[in-house]
C-alpha cells in the first residue's frame, strides 16, 4: 500500500513538475508554432509559414527560444529544432538545464514572465511572445481569464495579425480550467469538466466543443484543426484526437467564377484527364483530397462544379501548373503524391505569374487604392507597380542587396498583410473597390491515422475585406514560369 501510494504522488509530482517547466502540447512565439500531432511526431509551423513535420515521437514541448523549439523526446532526450525548419539536433547534458528553463513560469504562487511578475494568482497561463494569456481565480469559485501584453526591455511586443482581437478577450468569466494553450490562429482553454473553447485570435469568435468520450487534459488549434491531449502518468502529452473545427481561421478565398468553355462529348478522356461538370466517385475522391490538403471545397458531393474548379485552380497555382477547365492525370498524381502541398492563401507571388491568386491579389490591391491596372491575373508592370507602392507605404521595399526590384516579389509577409483587416489602404477622395475577394472559411483536413503529405503551408492570419462582385471570368493564360500539365 505505501508503494502505491509513493507511486501516486511521484506521478503527481513529475506532472506538477511538468506544468511548472511549461511543457506543453502546442506552443509558439507567434512567428513559429510547434505541436504534436499524428503519431505524437512533431509538427512545426516555421518563421517563414511553411510546416514540416519532424517524424520522431515527441513527449513535451517545453519552449521556444530566439531561433529553436526545445522538445522533450520519447527518450526523454531534449532535441532543439530550428524554428525556420532548417534541422534538429540533440542537445548536451550541459545545456539542458538552461534551455528547460521556461520563460513563463509559476514561482512560489506568482505568475513570472521573464523575471517579472504577471499575476498574484493565476491558476494557468500560455503566451504567444505578444500576449500573456492567464486564468485567475477570484472568490471561491469563480474564475477570469486575463491578457496582458509581454514587455521585453520595457517596451511593449506588438502584432497587427492579433491585437484587434487578442486583448478583447481579456477579464471574460471562464469556468474552472485545467490547462491553457496558445497557437498562432487561437487561445484554447480546456476545463475541468474536459469541456473546449476555442477563442479565435484572428477573428474574435469563440466556440466551446463538449467534452469527448475521451479524458482531455489540453487542447489546441492549428491549421483549422481541434488537437484534444490526454497526460499521462508519466507527465507527457498524448495525442487524444483531432478533428476540423467548425470556426476555421477565414482565408482569402474567394467565390469561384464560371469560365465559358466547350461542353466535352465526355467527361472523362481515355488518359485520365477529368472535365468541369462530371460526376462520380473519381470526383468525390478528388474533391475529399482536396479537402484533406486543406483547400475550399464547400461539400464532397461528386461533382465537378465551380467549388471544385477553384479549389484546382488553387492547387494548379500552388505546383505552378496551367489552369484548365479540367484536371489531367499528371495533376492528379501530384495531388495525390505524399509531399501534394497544404492549402496557402499568401502563396508567394511574383513577377510574370499568372493564376487565380495573382487575380485576387490584384483586386484586394484596388480595393485599398493601389492600381494594379486590369483584373487579369497576370503579374505584370502595372502589379508591379502597385505592389511596390504598397511595399513603399509599409516599409516592406527590398533592400540594395535583394534580388528582387520593388515590386517584383510578394511574399508570404507582404500578402498576409495585405489580407489583413486594416493594412493602410492608400487615402482616396472617392475610393471605388471592385473585385474584392469574398472571404469563407478555409475548408480544413480530415484527422487521419497518419499524415498523408508533408504539409507546406498554412493560414496564419484573417481577411476582411467587404465583399463585392465577383469577376465575370477568371485568368486563363499561361505564364513562362508554369507547365502545362
């Protein structure tokens, strides 16, 4: 009986060791997000928005430093991988102390963030390197949740893709909670009646999922996707489950526009090539892994209409292959492929591109006062103009050393602010947008046993533009640097 009851409180103080350290599921500085997923491998959303997986069983994550994510290994070694995805390594026995060492920790019932106190009382906490996020417990029974921004050398750490959101959820009546955690996309605080609720930070939504029929001891969300956690007697974190949640972070994605073409005698061609407006079980299998990978589609229903075509046309853009009013064999299997890549919605973009995302590119560039000439989805002098001018007006130019010219190259940085809620549109007298793209939720991936491709990007930040009317046709020619599959 005394061994088992010295087994009892050794389990219960490696987990309350755990939590002190700051070991987590899921954590991020709000440039890079680590989590475990599928298999327990390690899941990284990298500075540059890429993700990659790391496929090594992972225990804990423990922090996120300048330039690395410090992992607890399933051989209990800390392993240190490079927050840009460039590589992993072991770490030394006499580095570990130091990198164990949590930036936001619990110290003799006060809350610290980097040496200073945060609050008094707080029960749990995350930050995402912008914000504290805290839960306190005021009366008996009651409990508020907190956000406070971080300092670092007395001065305030600030984000345009959260403080419109982040800080209005702050002092909200929360019930009893058992753990915290903070993504990129969300702050999802699970209870102790292993209730969810996710609360958007891109968006402001909130939304709570029931409990499962599983015993959740943390959540979070990352790529649209609801990760539920079980800890176990050793004090690590297990993947429970994971399902697509029902408020995905919005991306910019627009209402798919018809484009005239020849009705085929057949829909279906003796090569594999697959035409607009058949149906059937080859399409519904396109349409769920187009789904999967995380790009729009508005149901599985077999059949190839306009949702279909502009998820397609997407993916043709993502592998720079030529839009058609058809999806051809080659396509198909670069779709199905293990590395097929993720849904982005600030795709890079640059000079002579030609595609549906360099047409909405350029029609969130006119609603916001900067002329990029015709709606034509062609990346040319009159984008690169308008570009450069919202790179001007941003502080965003390339510098003597970049290859690029102003203008030339819209990056992952530069679109997502762009697509931002409020990126500074130009001052006019009489601003007319036109050909703005409607904003709809990102459809997310199914959970799998296992991934089925290398992830390569996901949405990191929400798109609110007023919606206007939708284009009359959509760009069909075909830049130098595509190929015609």
């Amino acid at each position: 009986m005394k061994k088992i009851v010295l087994s009892v409180l050794i389990i219960t103080l490696v987990c309350l060791l755990c939590a002190a350290a700051g070991a987590a599921p899921s954590v991020t500085d709000g440039k890079a997000t680590g989590w475990i997923a599928e298999n327990n491998y390690l899941f990284l959303q990298t500075t540059g928005g890429t993700v990659a997986q790391l496929s090594m069983e992972i225990n804990d994550l423990i922090r996120i430093t300048e330039d690395e994510l410090i992992c607890l290994g399933g051989n209990d070694q800390i392993i240190a991988v490079k927050t840009n995805g460039s590589g992993s390594r072991i770490v030394p026995d006499a580095e570990t102390a130091a990198l164990k060492e949590s930036q936001l920790k619990t110290e003799e019932g006060k809350l610290l963030m980097d040496g200073r106190t945060v609050s008094e009382k707080a029960v749990v906490a995350a930050t995402d390197g912008v914000y504290v996020y805290y839960v306190e417990k005021i009366g008996l029974s009651s409990f508020v949740l907190r956000v406070t921004p971080v300092v670092n050398d007395g001065r305030l750490v600030q984000s345009r893709t959260r403080d419109a959101y982040a800080a209005s959820f702050s002092d909200k009546a929360v019930t009893e909670p058992a753990s915290l955690t903070v993504t990129r996309e969300a702050l999802t605080l699970t209870d102790t009646a292993r209730n969810v609720t996710v609360m958007n930070l891109l968006t402001g939504e909130m939304a709570t999922y029931p409990a499962s029929a599983g015993q959740t001891a943390a959540a979070c969300v990352q790529g649209g996707m609801l990760y539920r956690y079980l800890l176990t007697e050793e004090g690590h974190w297990v993947l429970e489950t994971a399902a697509a949640v029902s408020t995905p972070t919005p991306s910019p994605t627009p209402t798919p526009t018809p484009r005239p073409t020849a009705k085929p005698t057949s829909y279906y061609d003796d090569d594999g090539t697959i035409y607009y407006g058949a149906y059937g079980s080859k399409v519904r299998k396109i349409q769920a892994r187009l789904n999967e990978l995380g790009y729009p589609i508005w149901g599985i229903d077999g059949k190839y209409g306009e949702e279909t075509q502009l998820a397609i046309n997407l993916f043709c853009d993502a592998i720079h292959v030529r839009e058609h009013r058809y999806i051809t064999e080659r396509v198909q299997k670069k779709l199905f492929a293990w590395d097929a890549p993720y849904y982005d919605p600030y795709l890079p973009l640059k000079k002579g591109d030609q595609g549906v995302s360099v047409y909405y590119m350029q029609a969130r560039l006119k609603e916001l006062g900067y002329d990029p000439g015709k709606l034509d989805g062609i990346y040319g002098k009159n984008t690169i103009a308008a570009v450069a001018s919202f790179q001007a007006d941003n502080g965003m130019l390339p510098g003597p050393g970049e290859k690029e010219l102003p203008g030339e190259m819209a990056s992952h940085e530069l679109l997502e602010l762009l697509y931002s809620p409020e990126p500074s549109p130009v001052p006019t007298a009489d601003p007319t947008p036109t050909g703005t793209p409607t904003p709809t939720p990102t459809a997310t991936p199914t959970a799998t046993a296992a991934p089925t491709a290398a992830p390569t990007a996901a949405p990191t930040a929400t798109v609110t533009p007023t919606p206007t009317a939708a284009p009359t046709s959509a760009p069909t020619p075909t830049p130098a640097s595509q190929t015609d599959l």
